[in-house]
C-alpha cells in the first residue's frame, strides 16, 4: 500500500493538494503522526453524476494513496429533504444508480474498491439514536443559523420548508455516525461545514477537520450543474455528444480564471497522471507542433500567454474525457444497467404505438415551447375600467417593462405583489383585455373551485429575464404561440403543481438557470 511507505508530512501535503481550503489544520497534524485519517465524502442522490463528479473521485484516490480509510456516502434521505429535488419513490433507484455509476468512476482511475466503505444513508439515519440527536439538535439551532449554514447548498426559496432547515444539522450528525475525522466537500459546503464545527460540541462530540474542494466552472462558465444540459458532459454521453459539447463550451482565448476545461485539466487529470505523464497537446506543425507539460501551471500561462488555440485545448480535453468514459459506458452496455438507468432517471417524453424511443424535448408540443422567465413587478395599479383586474408594469430585463393585466384582484392585494417576483409566460399573442394591450401572463396557482389562486413562487436569487425551463427538455421556444394551434391550452393540462407544492409539467420539474424549482403551498392544482 501507498500510504504505509509515506512519511505524516508526505500525507498530510497528498490529503491537501489542490484543496481550496483545510478546517482543522493542526488536528490533521496531530493524528497523521498517531494513525491514518479516517475521511468521508456525501453525495445527495438526485441529478445524474457528470464529468465534474471526477473532481472529487481524483481527491478520493489522494486520501487513498495517504492511507486515509475513506467512506462514501449514499445520502437518499438529504436528496428528499433537499426541497424534495427527487422524489422518494425514485430514491431508492437514484441511490442504486449512483452506487453503480460512482463505483464505475472509481475503477475507469484506477482506484481500488477495496480501500472504500459505502454507505447509505437511511440505514443509519432512521434508527433511534440517530433521530434523538436531530431532536436534541433541533432545541439548540436557531431558524436563522440553520438557514444560513444550507444557503449555498440547499435550494432556496422565499417560504422554505422545514426540511431545508434540518439538511446542515443532518450532514453534521453524520460525522459523528460515521466514526470519521474529517468531512470532504466542495467549498459550497463552507457553511454547513463550520455550522457543524458550532453544534457538534454542544451535543458532547467532538469537532471535526473539513477539507474543502474548489468549485469546478462548467462548460458554459459558472458552476457545473446536472440540471443545465450544456453546463456538464454525461458520465454515460457518447463519444458524439462530447464532441459536440465541447464544441460549444466556454473557452476564450487567454481566460485562464473562468475555464471549465482547464480546472478539469487541473483537478482530474494531473492528479491522475503517474510519474512521466503529460497533458499532451496534437496539433498542426503550422500551429506549433505538438506538446507535452508536465506540470500544470506551464500549462496554465502557455494558454494565458496566447500560445495555445482554445480549439487545441478543447481536442485535447476530449480525448482525455473519453478515455475516463471508456470503461463506463462499456460497464453500463450491461441489460440490467441498462434497466436501472432508465428506471432511476425515466425520459420525459412518452413513446407512443411503434414509435422509435424520442429524446427528451422532442414532441411537437413539448414545454420547451413555451417562453417562460423571470420578471419583477416594479408597479401594480387597478385597471380603469375592470374591478377584477390589475395593470401590472413587469421588468423582464429587457428594454421596456411589460404592460401585463392580471386578474389577482380578489386574491393578492398591491403590497403583495409589488417588488414580486414573478414567473411570466412570454410568448402568448399581445391581446387587448378591455382596452389595454397585455404583453404575457403571470402564472399562478388555483384550487379546483377558484377560490385561492397566488403567483408561483420563485427562489429569491432568481433574476429578472432569466429563463424557466423543465427539467429534461432543452429545445427553443417558439417565438410566439400561434393561438389557431392552441399549443399553450395543449400544454397547460399537464402543467401543475404536484403533491410537494412543486411546479411540474408531466412531473418534470420547472428551474431556474440555477437549477432552483418553483413552489406553490398550493399542492395538486393548476397552473395558468
């Protein structure tokens, strides 16, 4: 074993390479000159794993080779807690697939199962002891602490659910029924790291290292997300379908800060490299011939200097992307993989008669049709000539508000929906509704017999202009409904909110570009 031939200074510089930053640097110390670390690293079992996944899964095979016994976790009951991302129903199968997939990564770099315990979290995470501390837990948190330790993880809204509340206390008690030292995560976890630091000692245990990741760019730039089809490359997307998304993937020239495909570069591959490996470059002899660095800061200002073409990069990438993917999607050819992964994560559209299988957004009359943003109402006043209605001036980012007639009057009073946010349907034909022209529809929510109907709410982080778009569905939307088609009556049968108060069409879920879903307390009802 790796570990054993190394010094507690060899170790503790493997642990902590490439990390943004260690919580508990002298703790770390202490014990690797005593014993090895014991570590574990969560996942919540929600969207698909990605390539970004590789960045934890490289620092993973670091904490193996100091030696460090290092535990994954299955974390089923955080997925639900988290703003019900997934359903409960699928859990079970998300967690299945996750375990498949991730044990697939591990092996596609070479990292032995062996080393690796994996847990899921519902086995331990229901027993009495378990939810005795969430109770005791729970009489020291404050709502505010609680709310601040999950802002950057947990899915925020304008009314959060009290299971929101219980996802940094949760993740914190796990540390201590994992029998760890240390908690891994991105820096995202911050927060929820130093909430646990906070609250574990007041329940009589003992506080824990935190090492923290740096956040990965995406594709597009910003944070890789599994609900933002181009932000991220699919541990199981065909060799054509990298191609194609690393072709449209964010690289200017010289932009070494905000460059998804060189952090990849950084955190996953030269991690990944043994002794004598490079990050090779192919190109043209008119463009330079090819290259090899060893150490990925040349790398780094060879791009920063110009020196070398984005689409060079982007090549190069590719070929190590699907040299990682490889072994995966061959492990996932397998029938019974094959079943799982589309059990876990069901495409959105529905095959009819003979009809070969469409790719999610493909129906003509998909929801991907629909122009569905962001606005602010930025003025409410009552229309002159229409007791029921209100005028509303609506900021959608572009060069004028729009003028928008409602009719909230009997349900939503001025102050309510002044400053709001708001989820306006965009493209519906401009109709004149008693003598004023109306530009769109704030959507709402209505019981069965019209007596409470309220504006979708949408988290407080959403921008005006920004799109909506349904979870699985990526297509443009029309430029404007055509009325003779009745495409938005079409689509509003299947446009609802479902059990949890969640906005869903045919139970795919309605985002923000953050990935954030927009809620209702109205559950099962229409949306219109």
């Amino acid at each position: 074993m790796v570990g054993t031939t190394l010094s507690a200074d060899e170790k503790k510089k493997l642990i902590t390479r490439n990390l943004q930053e260690t919580l508990g640097d002298d703790k770390l110390t202490k014990i690797l000159q005593e014993r090895d670390l014991k570590i574990y690293w969560g996942t919540a079992t929600t969207g698909k794993p990605h390539v970004a996944y590789f960045v934890p899964m490289s620092k993973i095979a670091d904490f193996l080779k100091a030696g460090c016994e290092v535990t994954i976790l299955f974390a089923d009951l955080h997925a639900y807690l988290d703003n019900m991302k997934a359903p409960w129903p699928l859990l079970e199968l998300r967690t299945k697939y996750y375990e498949q997939v991730i044990k697939a990564m591990l092996r596609s770099i070479d990292v032995p199962l062996d080393k690796l315990k994996f847990v899921k979290g519902s086995d331990y995470q229901l027993s009495k002891e378990y939810t005795l501390d969430v109770y005791k837990l729970s009489s020291l948190v404050t709502i505010h602490d609680a709310k601040k330790a999950g802002a950057e993880v947990v899915k925020q809204v304008e009314f959060p659910l009290l299971s929101c509340l219980l996802y940094p206390g949760l993740q914190g008690l796990d540390e201590e029924y994992l029998k760890v030292d240390a908690q891994f995560g991105g820096v995202d976890q911050r927060k929820i790291f130093t909430f646990s630091e906070k609250y574990l000692p007041q329940l009589g245990y003992e506080k824990r290292i935190h090492f923290m990741n740096p956040m990965v760019p995406g594709l597009a730039g910003g944070k890789m997300s599994s609900s933002e089809e181009d932000s991220k490359i699919d541990l199981l997307d065909s060799p054509a379908n990298v191609k194609k998304k690393l072709k449209k993937a964010f690289c200017e020239p010289g932009n070494i800060a905000d460059n998804g495909l060189l952090s990849f570069v950084k955190h996953v591959l030269f991690s990944l490299f043994k002794d004598g490996e490079g990050f090779e470059i192919n190109r043209a002899a008119d463009n330079g011939g090819d290259i090899t660095f060893y150490q990925y800061s040349e790398l780094e200002q060879y791009y920063a200097d110009n020196k070398l073409h984005p689409g060079d990069l982007k090549a190069s990438v590719e070929k190590y992307i699907n040299r990682l993917l490889d072994p995966i999607r061959k492990t996932f050819e397998e029938p019974e993989l094959k079943k799982l992964t589309a059990a876990a994560y069901p495409p959105p559209a529905k095959v009819k008669g003979n009809a070969a299988p469409a790719a999610a957004g493909a129906e003509e009359d998909g929801p991907h049709r629909l122009d569905i943003r962001v606005g602010k109402v930025i003025e409410v006043a009552r229309h002159p000539d229409a007791d029921t209605l209100y005028v509303l001036k609506i900021d959608l980012a572009e060069a004028q508000p729009r003028t928008i007639i409602s009719g909230l009057v009997k349900f939503v009073t001025v102050e309510e929906l002044d400053q709001r946010l708001v989820a306006v349907l965009c493209n519906l034909k401009p109709s004149k509704m008693r003598g004023i022209l109306s530009e769109g529809m704030v959507l709402c929510t209505s019981n069965a017999d019209h007596t409470v109907v309220e504006p979708i709410v949408l988290p407080a982080a959403a921008k005006p202009g920004s799109r909506l778009s349904f979870e699985g569905y990526s297509g443009t939307p029309d430029e404007q409904l055509n009325p003779k088609k009745k495409v938005w009556e079409k689509l509003s049968v299947d446009f609802k909110t479902n059990a949890e108060g969640v906005a869903v069409w045919k139970d795919n879920f309605l985002l923000t570009t953050e990935g954030e879903q927009l809620t209702s307390k109205l559950a099962n009802c229409s949306i219109k």
